[in-house]
C-alpha cells in the first residue's frame, strides 16, 4: 500500500509529528511505501529525515499517486487532496485547536479522533454521524522505553515536561511550591524552558514523577514514572489504576478550561504517590497502548477505504464545490493578515520583544528611583 | 447575461478603487438589461457599497438559484470561492494592480484576463506564463455624465488639491507639494481617507480646484472635471497631463511607478511652471471622448460573450479544474501557516499590547526624568 501522511509540520518534535514519525516506521515496517507532505515554508530541518520516509516537494507531479492519504491539519490534508484527484483520504485529527478542525471533501471517508470527547465535539459541531468518526486513541512505541524505572518508597525527583511551561509560567511555580512542600526537587523540560529533548526513552526514566500530558504522560507512564496530568492552566489527578481509563479516553489531558491549580490541591495529588499503583498503570499502558495495536487498526480503515473508494464514480462538481466551501472557510483569516500587513493598521514584529525589555527597564528604573528617594 | 462579480470587499468607502469600479459596472450592466449580482468573503461586511445601487449580494454561493452566465473576478480569493463554487460557470479575471491580492489565478474556467495597463498585462505575462491572447487591456473608464461642471481654468493657477487615500498633512510627499505649492502663491486643501475627510461627491468639489495632485481613477475624475492634473506616486509626483503626454499616462493607468525617486520642491514647482490651460483643456477633451466608462463596459460585454460561447462549446475537464485549485492552495497555505503559527501561544502578541508599550514607553520616559532630577 501507498500511503501519503500529510502534517503541518515536519521540523520539530510536536505530538502529530511523533505520529507522523512513528506511523511512517511501522507502516515501512511492514512492507508498504510511505511518502510525507507539509505546505510549512519552514521545511529546513525535516523530522523525517533521520527515518529515510521521503517527503514530497511537488505534490501534483507525483510519479506514483499514494492509494490512501493520511491526512493530519486541513490545510496540507485539502491542498493533498486537490493535488491528487484519484486518492481517497482520511481525516485524524490531534487536538482542537484551528488547524485540527474537519475539513469536508468527497473524498475523505472516515475522520479519527483521539479521544471520546474530541470524536463528540466534531460529532456536534460538524452534525457528523457516528459511523464517520471513530475513536483511535493514541499509542506510544513502548519497545523504545526499555528502561521502566523502579520507583523509590517516596518520591525525590520531579519533571514538569510540557512544551508550553517555562520556568516563569504561574503553573511552574504553583507546582514547584507544591513539590518543595514534600522536599522534590523540580525540573522543567520543554520548549517554553528553551531545553526540549529528542529522546525522552533515556531522561524520562531518571524521574519519580512527571507532570505532563497527551503523548509525553504516555511517554513517562511507559517509562515507570508516577504521572500528574496537566492541562493549560492546571493540573487533573495522579493517575492511577482507579483512572486510568478515564485517562486514556481523555487522552492524558486535563481540560483546557479547568480551574487554575493551587499548591494546597497539587500536593494532595503528591502525596498519593504510590509506587505499586504506578507500576500497575505502567504495566496496562505498556499492555494496551502499543503502537503496532493503532497501525493495526489503521490499516484496517485504509484497507476499508480504498474499496470503498473503488466502487465510488468520481463526482468532480461535487469536489469543486466542496474546495470552494473550504476555500470561504480560510478566506476571512488571509484577508484579515493581508490587511494587518498592509500600511494602515501594521504592528512591528518585535513587539513582544520589546514590551518585556520595556517592562525590566521600568522595573530597574523604579527601584533605582526608589533607592534615591 | 446573468454577471456575479468578486470583489475583496465591498464595504462603503471613498469613490475609486475596485469598490468604485464594480458600483460602475453594475450599475452599466443593469442599464443595458443585464443582471448583476455581488459576492465578496469579506468578514467585515457591514456597510455594503452596494446597497444603494440595488445590487443583490450572494451570500450562499452554493445554493443560489439565479446561477450567472458569467463570473466577473476580482481579487484571487473571492475570484476563486466563487469559480469552485460554481463548476459549470466560465469567468474572466479583471486585474487592478500589482499587489498581492491582484495575482492571476489559474484555473480552466477562466478564459481571460484582464489589465488596467500594457505595463500590468507584460508583467503578468512574464510573470504567469500567459499567452498574449489570453490578456487584455482595458483602460480604466469614468462615467462622464457624473461630471457634468468642466472648470474653466485661470491663466495662473490658485488652488491645489491632493486627493489621495495615503496623503494626511504629515506625510512627506503631501508636505513638499504644499511648499511648492506655498512658493508659487497656490493654495492647498488635501482630501482622502488618511487625512480623515472622504468624499462621495467628487464631480461638486472636484471643479473648484486648478491644479489636483492624483492618480488612476481619482486623476481621471479630475481630468474630467478640466482640472490640470499632475499625477501622484508613493514617493514622488509625475508630470502634469497634457495632450502630448495624455497616451502614455492612460495606457499607464494614469500611475506612475511605485519606485521612481522621490520628488523635490524644485521638481514640483519645475512642473507647476508648466502649467498650461490651453493644454489642459485638451486633455480634458480627450478625457471625455475617449475615457468614457460605456466603451469599458463594451469591451467586457464583448469578452463575457466569448467566455460563455468557448465554454458551451468546449468545457473544461473538471478534473483539471480540482487540480488547480491544488495549485492554488500550495500557494496560499504557506501564508494562512505563518498566521496560524503567529496567532498561537507561542508568538501571540494581543492587539491591546501596542497600546501597552506606548503607555510603558511613556511612563519610562517619566520616570527616567524624575530619576535624572534626584541624582
């Protein structure tokens, strides 16, 4: 099978892309052709470069069309499917943010979510039937954590590993102020921290306990660590084997919307460390969570697609008019950025940079003029 | 002939531009029994420019009823929502400037394109691989009848105008035409959306004004109105149009380039020395024989006419139609990423943060001072 993976991008090590990266290696694994594709201008330093999965630069001379498009972010998914009038797709979408939102297209066959709250949410807002969206929930290459750390009586060692945090984040510091309560020392990991790593197998196993969620919580589970879920602004439970499939079903996450945590709530969670429950929770993630379980189903649904696909007359017309719904869809963004570029209403690029250089220098000034006066 | 014309907006603004050119031509088409009909993805589309000219606006391009024999594009994006939307309809494309919003799409159901000047059809052609008989020039047109009052010119000029969007009492190019001006004893008003004081009735106040500083449609309402006109740049004014020069002005769009070097007081006053009435009268003739919006729209009946009889006879394959929309979607999709990716936590800056940094700017300053004074 020829099987073409679309992602926003392919230059860093985000959750979709470690999917991309992993799907791409089992599927050459078991024999089929896997090709990449992104629309991102930044495609210097390419994720897969370091797995030989080649990536496509010009989508529409393709010498050889993939049987099925896997596509991930609508807006390499459609520019895919435009590009390649004879390839049936499916949609999986990570999260729900705008670039993960459905787009339509005659030609996209099953949407995938990747937790049951997501699956209702595109359910309700797209007036989706349930036979086209499925649940697939994510799974992690557990052979790549050897190392399962045995955890000590009580916990000396933490990580808050989470892209967004850095080290001034209102939530580092709750959680920080919460571990020092138990004597646990806390490290941040991340790009927010300006340290991300590309090989959690080897750092993650060091820890007692992890905070994080989504694919890096898998990540640690798997690795032996006692997890706490984060969410945007705060933190859910310890998950343990009571949880779990709670968990699971949610995707490791806590809502993005929760009350924000405080430090009497985190430390409560900190003192249900517990290092039996946590190796039961390693021992059913490890079981249950396997990667090659996902690329099964996967290619199940491909399979299932591509006949569907045969015996399906292409309706062009339709196309045309699905491509034009789509292209309304992102119109008002274009037309808002080519208006903010343009001379009446331009911001500097730099404004971020320098608010916060502006704020230090008050601070400075401030205390300078008080030590005067 | 059924006509859906795009446009990027079609909010209510000053007279000129495309808003002003799509008000003319519905209006031309409606005159000569045709229907018109708008449609625009414009978010902000509240005061509709249309509105009073009874043009009906599509809103669901899908599902309309009254499906057009021909779509007008302008602007790539409504342009191209709008030929995908409606697969069985030919269209032209009407290009207006050089900017990015004015960038040829490329799909089968497109059958011509249109300029405003030779210089914007050559760059298109290299630009897009076009064949010569895929473009056609159009001159811009105004309807003559609006400006019935043609000023009589004194033998000296007294009053100026700059009419422009982009002029406003700081800006550079406004300031030395109002000290040439000032030198030669003439009196400057400037009117425009940046110096806050839009008009919809330029055929009233345009004749009260000698000498306008202009360009494209907003210099041919002043030629029409007998006002010596010197055409406007962003940087730098051309020279004033007469009939020598009025064919190469009007295949120029009456623009001169964006980039030609900025203009002195010296320059201008060389120029307003040459002011003739006996010359701009002529051009103001020449205007009104030959700038006439009507032969505009002739021209784009005939080109309608042609793109419905080569599509009934030869339509396009739809499956090149989709793939060209891929090509479309390769091109736009980098920019939507570099928005998508700004808007995100990790480069948001909230639009109330520029107001931010000048009240942080200013408060540094203050307390700096109050600093300087203690130590």
């Amino acid at each position: 099978m020829k099987v073409l993976i679309t992602n926003t991008r392919l230059d860093r090590r985000g959750g979709s892309e470690v999917v991309v990266q992993l799907l791409a290696r089992h599927l050459q694994a078991r024999g089929h052709t896997v090709m990449a594709y992104t629309g991102h201008p930044n495609e210097v330093r390419r994720l897969l470069d370091l797995d030989s999965v080649p990536v496509v630069n010009d989508i529409k001379n393709l010498t050889f069309a993939p049987d099925i498009i896997h596509g991930q972010h609508h807006l390499d998914t459609m520019s895919a499917i435009a590009a390649l009038p004879e390839s049936p797709a499916l949609f999986h979408s990570h999260g729900g943010v705008w670039k993960d939102a459905l787009p339509f297209h005659p030609r996209i066959y099953k949407y995938l979510a990747i937790s049951r709250f997501m699956a209702e949410r595109h359910q309700i807002e797209c007036n989706l039937s349930p036979s086209q969206i499925e649940v697939l929930l994510n799974g992690i290459d557990v052979s790549k954590f050897h190392t399962v750390r045995e955890l000590p009586p009580h916990p000396k060692k933490a990580l808050l590993y989470n892209r967004i945090f850095h080290l001034e984040h209102p939530l580092t510091k709750t959680i920080r102020n919460a571990c020092a309560r138990h004597n646990i020392n806390l490290d941040v990991i991340g790009l927010a921290a300006g340290n991300k790593i590309d090989k959690p197998e080897e750092v993650l196993p060091s820890y007692d306990i992890v905070f994080a969620s989504g694919l890096s919580a898998m990540d640690a589970i798997a690795s032996g660590c006692a997890v706490i879920s984060i969410g945007r602004t705060s933190c859910g439970a310890m998950v343990t084997p009571d949880n779990f499939d709670h968990y699971r079903e949610a995707n490791f996450l806590t809502p993005a919307n929760s009350n924000p945590a405080t430090t009497e709530k985190i430390s409560g969670e900190l003192a249900r460390f517990s290092p039996e429950s946590s190796q039961t929770v390693t021992r059913r993630l490890r079981e249950e969570a396997d990667f090659n379980s996902v690329v099964d189903r996967l290619v199940d649904i491909y399979e299932s697609i591509i006949t569907q696909h045969q015996s399906t007359n292409p309706d062009y017309e339709k196309e045309s008019v699905a491509l034009s719904a789509y292209l309304r869809m992102i119109t008002p963004l274009i037309k808002v950025t080519d208006r903010s570029l343009n001379w009446d209403t331009r911001l500097p690029t730099d404004t971020f940079d320098s608010l916060c250089e502006l704020r230090s220098r008050i601070a400075r000034v401030k205390t300078k003029l008080d030590d005067v006066l | 002939m059924k006509v859906l014309i795009t446009n990027a907006s079609l909010e209510r603004r000053a007279r000129g531009g495309t808003q002003g050119f799509i008000q003319d031509l519905a209006r031309s088409l409606q005159k000569r029994g045709h229907s018109v009909m708008a449609y625009t993805s414009d978010p902000t589309q509240s005061r509709r420019l249309l509105h009073e000219d009874k043009i009906p606006v599509a809103t669901d391009l899908e599902n309309l009823e009254f499906v057009p024999d021909v779509i007008h594009g302008q602007h790539h994006l409504d342009a191209m929502s709008a030929i995908t939307a409606l697969p069985n309809v030919p269209a032209i494309y009407h290009s207006h400037g050089s900017i990015w919003k004015e960038c040829l799409p490329l799909h089968p159901q497109i059958y011509q394109y249109v300029t405003v000047s030779r210089f914007q059809a050559e760059r298109h052609l290299v630009e897009s691989n076009l064949s010569a008989k895929n473009i056609t020039v159009i001159p811009n047109g105004i309807e003559i009848a609006r400006f019935p009052t043609v000023r009589d010119l004194p033998d000296r000029p007294k009053t100026a105008l700059v009419y422009n969007r982009a002029a406003h009492k700081e800006h550079a190019l406004t300031q030395t035409i109002e000290t040439a001006c000032r030198e030669l004893g003439i009196k400057t008003d400037i009117i425009g959306l940046s110096s806050g004081n839009t008009i919809d009735n330029p055929e009233e106040v345009l004749p009260t004004y000698d000498v306008v500083f202009a360009s494209g449609l907003s210099a041919m309402d002043a030629i029409a109105c007998g006002c010596a006109v010197s055409i406007l740049g962003r940087e730098s004014c051309g020279s004033l149009v007469t009939d020598e020069n009025f064919d190469r002005f009007r295949e120029a769009n009456f623009t001169i380039p964006a980039n030609a070097t900025p203009t002195t007081v010296a320059d201008i006053t060389r120029e307003l020395s040459r002011y003739s009435a006996d010359a701009t009268r002529k051009a103001t003739a020449r205007m009104r024989c030959e700038g006439d919006f009507e032969t505009v729209v002739d021209q784009l009946v005939d080109i309608y006419e042609k793109a419905i009889t080569m599509h009934r006879e030869n339509p396009p394959d739809p499956r090149l139609g989709i793939l060209a929309v891929g090509d479309y979607l390769q091109t736009i999709v980098p920019l939507v990423k570099v928005v998508d990716d700004y808007l995100t936590w990790e480069a948001r800056v909230p639009l109330s943060t520029q107001k931010e940094l000048i009240d942080l700017q200013e408060q540094l300053i203050l307390i700096e001072e109050k600093l300087k004074k203690h130590q």
